[in-house]
C-alpha cells in the first residue's frame, strides 16, 4: 500500500504528457526563431550626425550669451539709461545713455538668446555695456542673473535623447550579431541563367 500511494504522489507532480510535448515544441520553435532585422549601419551613422548637429546647434545658444555676460561681468561699465523705443517687428529695445563717457549715445540692447527686457518707451533702466564696443549691451539685471536659456536647454536635451538612442542601436545591434550569428540557409535554388528558379528541396 505504501508503494502504492508513493507512486501516485509522484504521477501527481509529473506533468501530463500532452503539457510536456508542448513545452517541447515551444523550445524547438524559440531554437529556431527567425533573426530580428539588424539595424543598419548607415542608420547609425545617420542618427549619430543628427546628434552631432544638435550639438553644434546647443552649443551655438549656450557660449555666445554666456560669453557676453562673463564679458561684461569682468569689463563691463554699469550706467543708467532711458528707454527711447521698443518695437517687436522687428523686435528691439533702445536706450540712451545718460551717464558716463557715452552720455546721450543711443543703442539697442543685445538680445540674450533672441529675447529682451520687458521694457516700455520713458522707463529708466541700469544697463552694463562694453566700453570698446557699446553695442554689446545688456540690462544689469540680466548680466547679474541671466533668464533661463530654454533654447539651449531644450536642444541640449535632444542631443542627449538623440545620444542615448545611438548607444541603445549600437548594443541592439551586437547582442543580435551574438545571438544570431548568421541567417539560416536558405534553400538552394537553380541559377542557370534564362531558366526558371527550380526549388531543389523535398517535400
């Protein structure tokens, strides 16, 4: 009787047959799954220009506003001004000078990354310009703390997307050369030229 109820505790745990053979046929299947199409690559290097471009865009917001600040925070001369005009099309704000040696010179205010002061015709404002250029103007304000370069931010943040999308193809593209390292054969064919393609294989 023990025999008996030791052998029906194992038949308990064994697998149906029908459920062994399926898992059988699902491994034979997933050994022999086509290959996933390996990214080319000219798309790589594609991709890898555009990221490249990004760059050279991003870098083209964030030194020039950054190096005319730094400018004017180290030789920069700091007077006040009157605001003579304000126009968007197209877009400026000009001052007069009236202190310092430029006293009465009128100029428009450098654009910061394309944008300007909120500033209205008659306001009085402190402005910091460059004394061997004074076109390199800024409002004081924004040479002591400069506004958030968007511009600069968001190109920054797709070269990184364009980046990590590089490196994600690169890895795709060698684990499947590793996993499959070559198609399987296909079958042979009749090459005699101005003959039909004859299939050689059995049925």
């Amino acid at each position: 009787m023990a025999d008996k109820k030791k052998k029906r505790t194992r038949d308990q745990y064994q697998l149906p047959s029908h459920v062994e053979k399926a898992r059988q046929a699902t491994a034979t299947v997933d050994a022999f799954k086509p290959r996933p199409r390996i990214p080319q690559r000219r798309m790589i290097f594609g991709v890898f220009g555009v990221f490249l471009l990004a760059v050279g865009v991003a870098l083209s917001f964030w030194l020039p506003p950054r190096s005319l600040v730094q400018d004017l925070r180290s030789q920069g001369v700091t007077v006040a001004a009157t605001v003579t005009g304000v126009d968007n099309k197209p877009k400026y704000v000009k001052v007069r000078f009236v202190q310092g040696p430029e006293s009465g010179t009128e100029v428009k205010l450098t654009d910061y990354v394309g944008m300007y002061p909120d500033a209205h015709t008659g306001d009085s404002m402190l402005v910091t310009y460059d004394p061997e250029d004074p076109s390199r103007i800024l409002a004081q304000s924004w040479v002591a703390d400069p506004p958030a370069n968007l511009p600069a931010y968001g190109t920054s943040a797709i070269a990184l997307l364009l980046l990590a999308g590089v490196v994600a193809v690169v890895f795709r593209r060698r684990w499947i050369l590793r996993t499959w390292p070559q198609q399987p054969s296909e079958p042979a064919r009749s090459e005699t030229p101005g003959s039909k393609s004859v299939r050689l294989d059995k049925f």
